[in-house]
C-alpha cells in the first residue's frame, strides 16, 4: 500500500522558514540562515526594537510576526538598499526611520507572498493574508490572532544575519494536519523576472521586426519611383 503522506504545523513552519531565508538572502545578496532547534511558546509578541506582524487566512488561519533587533533592521535594509543601488552616504542610520519600516515591510510582504505561494502549490490550499504592519518599539507588546483557534500552536525560530545579528520569527496557528490522499504534480514554479525578461525579449524582438519591414517597403517604393 501506498505510505500516506502527513503535513503538519511544524512542516508548514518550516515553509515559512524558507521563505524568510530565501527572500530575505536574494534581495539583500548576504546569506541569512535559522536555527535547526524551534521553541514552543505560549503566546506571539511584538518585541523591540522592530516588530512586524502579519495575519493570514483561508485553508488554515495564523499570524506571522517578526521581531528584529536594531542591528539587524539597519543590516538588512542597508545592504537591500545597496543592491538597489542607492549610496552609502543616503542611507537611514537610525532603526526608527520610516525609510527602514518601510523596506522591512516591503521584504515581509514579500516573504508572505512567497510562502502563500508554496503553500498553494505544494499544499494544494489557498491562504490570504494583510500587508504587513511595522512597529518601531521601545517596550513589548502583546498579541493574540483575533480568530476562534480551538487547539491554538505557537512556535519561536531565530534567524541570523551576515553579520551575526539576530532576529525572531514567531508563528500562531491552529494544529493541523494535511494528509495526501492522492498523487499529484506539483505545478512549476513561476519566476517573475523571468517572466519580465522574457517579455521585454519579445517586445525586442516585435519592434526590431516591424522596423525591418518598413525599411523594407520603403525601399520598394523607391524604387519603384525610379523604374527599377
């Protein structure tokens, strides 16, 4: 017989923890890497120096929340900012800027998209969820998924920068389980530049076709003019 196949809140954590590293190591061109060992916990909270949080809903309801030391904010917006190509002399340099909220949020938005679409793909299960809200704190806050969780999981990974800073993930979800009935064919796995490049190939392409054709009839109708 055919082994069935169990997902569970730890397998979709760890998910979670992929994208983050993923995400976060592409767009700031520097490895960041998480622990092997997850803690339990019994509650999510926001934490200083900068906390952010994001809350998902559909095929399984949980909230996400990051929460970054100084160091490690300034760390990973600079080096994003860098590999955008902004100068050194520009950037914030204090963690409580709005420049630095914003670039985290934007990465956190973009870590959730990618999860969202794993989950989609290898899950087979559609998720939603909120833009992602920074906080910049000086004390710790509380929080709890504004949802009814009937067997609530809460779990702490910790996360490591280049540098060595240090940053947390806390996840929130109901305890579940995800259980392979049937074979299925997990789709590709779109790459958006790609997509992108491709796209402006084939309008490269189209446009230097046309011009080619033009030059082409108008040097017809020359010569047509002189009786050639």
């Amino acid at each position: 017989m055919k082994k069935t196949k169990i997902i569970t809140t730890d397998d979709i954590l760890l998910k979670l923890c992929q994208s983050i590293a993923s995400v976060l190591s592409t767009a700031t061109d520097s490895p960041v890497h998480y622990s092997a060992m997850v803690q339990k916990i019994q509650k999510t909270s926001l934490k200083p120096d900068i906390g952010c949080f994001v809350l998902f809903d559909g095929g399984f309801t949980g909230l996400v929340v990051t929460n970054f030391s100084q160091q490690a904010a300034l760390e990973l917006y600079q080096e994003y900012m860098l590999k955008m190509g902004m100068a050194q002399d520009e950037l914030a340099i204090h963690h409580t800027s709005d420049e630095v909220a914003d670039v985290l949020g934007e990465l956190m938005n973009q870590v959730v998209g990618d999860f969202t679409r794993k989950v989609r793909r290898e899950l087979q299960v559609s998720i939603t969820q909120n833009q992602p809200k920074m906080l910049a704190l000086n004390k710790q806050v509380m929080l709890s998924v504004d949802t009814n969780l009937e067997r609530p999981q809460a779990r702490r990974v910790s996360f490591t920068t280049a540098k060595n800073n240090i940053f947390y993930l806390e996840l929130a979800m109901d305890k579940t389980e995800f259980i392979q009935i049937e074979e299925f064919e997990h789709p590709d796995e779109l790459d958006p530049d790609s997509i992108i490049e491709q796209t402006r190939h084939s309008q490269a392409q189209a446009a230097s076709t046309h011009a080619k054709t033009q030059h082409a009839e108008v040097d017809l109708d020359l010569l047509d003019e002189l009786g050639i």
